[in-house]
C-alpha cells in the first residue's frame, strides 16, 4: 500500500443525541474531502472497555456466560466491563474479575487494544491477560447482571464456539492475542449454515 | 463450567428509540431472573455486516484505509460493508468487495461469523475469504466513502498493527480465522503505552 495520506473530513456541525444508557450518541456532519458531498454520521461516545484472559494454574480459562440483551440469548465471554472515570484499565480489569467470578491474580500482562467499531464507536478495548488466577471471594454481580461462572480447557472453548455459545468478537480478539485461533476457528466455519 | 442453564429474562416492555441512521435504537425493560430488578436494556437493531480476507495469487490481503468517524481519525481495515436486505452475506461480500477495492474473485469460502457486541447489537458479522483476487474494475465508493486500496503482506499489517494504523476488531477476527495473530499481536503491545 503507498502510504498515501488520508485525509481528514471537515467537521461542519455536531450536536449531541439521545442518551442511550451504554452510549451518549452524537451528530457530526462532515464534509468528504472527495466529493464535498456533506454526511450525517452517528458517533457512539462510550468510555473504554476492558476484557480478560485469566488463566488458571492448570491453564484453564475463566469464562462467564449469561443472558445477552443485544442478542435474546445466552452467550460465552471473557469477564468484561466498561473502564469507571479515574480507573486505569488495570484496575478496572482487576475490578471486574473480582465482581464478575470472584477470582484475583498477582500477574497481569498488557496484551493490548483494539477499536471495537471505528465507523461509530470512539471507544477502544483493551486486553488484559491475568495468570495463575485463584477463586478468592463471592462474585458481587451488579442488579444488572446474572451470570455464570466457569473454568474452561482450550478444547472446551473450542466446544462453546462449535456449538454457537461463544460468538463474541471481543472474547475472540483477546483470545487471538494469546492463542492460533484459526484451526479452532475453521473447524468451527464447518458446523455453520451457509448464511 | 457446569452446563448450568442460563434463564431468559422476561421482556417486561419494549419501545422503539431514535433512528441513529446506521441503527434503529430499541429499548427493552427486562426483568432479572436473579434478583427480580428491572433493567432498561439499549439495543441497536441492526443488518448483519459482513468482512472479507481478499488473497491476491502472491498471499498479499487487500485492505482499504478510510477516515473513520467514531474514531475520528484514519484506519487500516479489511473491505467491509453491510449485507442488504434480500442479499446472501456471499453476495453483500461479492459486492463489497468490488465496490470498495475494484477485486473480484471466483473462489469464495464461508469463515463463520461472530457477534459484534452480543450486550447491545443484534446483529452478526460474517467472515469470508475470497483467494485469488484480481483487479477488475475501478472502485465505486458511496457517496459517503473516501477510501484508500492497498494490498499488504502479514508483514506489512504487522506494521499497520506496531504502528497503530489497525486497531479494527472485526478486521482482527476475521483475519484470526486464517492466520495465527498471537505472535504478531503478542509483539504489538510492547509498542502500546500502558493505559
């Protein structure tokens, strides 16, 4: 690729949207450098997230799986939440293993972040990978939150994601930063209905 | 994890919200199994999306680079796009790919799908690769769209990564379908200020 600049779009207005609870959504009107033809585009403004790799001593992945309303259904994921104002991500991954599952871990490694949608989010996700994780107190789930907890091999993710339990792309992501997915997840590709 | 049922929460109401243009906002109260709380769930109703891993004859992966407007700045991505009413996600896939980048291919394989974000969109993103692309025709971008083609070796996404020029996780998760990221992704982070 030549490393042609990008250029930026002009912003000619914005104005804030609707509160969405997760969200805050804004209104940019932007100008397209090649056409000048002017766009509406919808911005999600959300703080940072955050999820977790969290092995156990015997290499076992901590998941927690429950009842998603963007979807109506149940769903396999890494523990996860959104970043509090003043929280680094550290903490707030610290923070959200131990209200989430209950574990706690001494060794937390960076792993990275990735944009969940950079065409309307503003947000980025970042990875945390948390080893030799003991279950050390009771889950203190929100009012919000009803969740199951469980330690699972490779193998058994593998299991989750063949069976369509595990389709979250946050939890892949942080996997893929850890672990080849792509044998897993072509044998996965394998069980699907041609959509 | 024990194969411990998760309950459906009972939807108490549901509203349709605002027109946000890329979605239609919903929101739902739904009651929690656990505690028996009410909670307003936002979702984002949605058309599935779909990304496509286009190999040339010599293994380079086509990717565009476009000013995004959730991040406000520039992003390395997969061709990607929304999969029309009526239309297969190969179909949405063929198309994107032709419209965003000029490539067409005649070797299509299905790479599964995953679920964006199961806690507030409903929707999927299917995975495809397309080998063998050539270059037939000029782009067609929206008039919303003001994109930059490139073809890159996993080396140079590499860089894309190590420089911050790729962050997309939807671009992440289908390229973990087909190659192991861990390596690459596991060297990025040391680039990555600590958050």
């Amino acid at each position: 690729m030549k490393d042609k600049n990008i250029t930026e779009w002009e912003k000619i207005r914005t104005e804030t949207g609707p509160d969405l609870t997760l969200f805050t959504a804004r209104f940019d009107w932007v100008r397209n450098p090649r056409n000048a033809h002017i766009l509406k585009a919808t911005v999600l403004e959300s703080p940072d997230w955050t999820n977790i790799v969290a092995l156990t001593p015997e290499n076992k992945i901590v998941v927690v799986r429950q009842y998603r309303f963007g979807i109506e259904e149940s769903s396999t994921e890494l523990p996860a939440g959104i970043i509090e104002p003043k929280e680094t991500s550290q903490e707030a991954a610290i923070r959200e293993l131990r209200e989430e599952t209950g574990y706690a871990s001494d060794e937390w490694e960076y792993l990275g972040y990735v944009k969940p949608n950079p065409a309307f989010l503003n947000n980025r996700c970042h990875h945390w990978l948390a080893k030799n994780v003991i279950k050390q107190s009771e889950q203190e789930p929100d009012e919000g939150e009803d969740l199951v907890v469980g330690e699972m091999s490779m193998d058994e993710i593998k299991m989750e994601i063949l069976e369509g339990r595990c389709r979250d792309s946050l939890s892949f992501s942080a996997l893929a930063h850890v672990y080849d997915l792509s044998e897993i997840l072509k044998n996965a590709t394998r069980h699907n209905p041609l959509p």
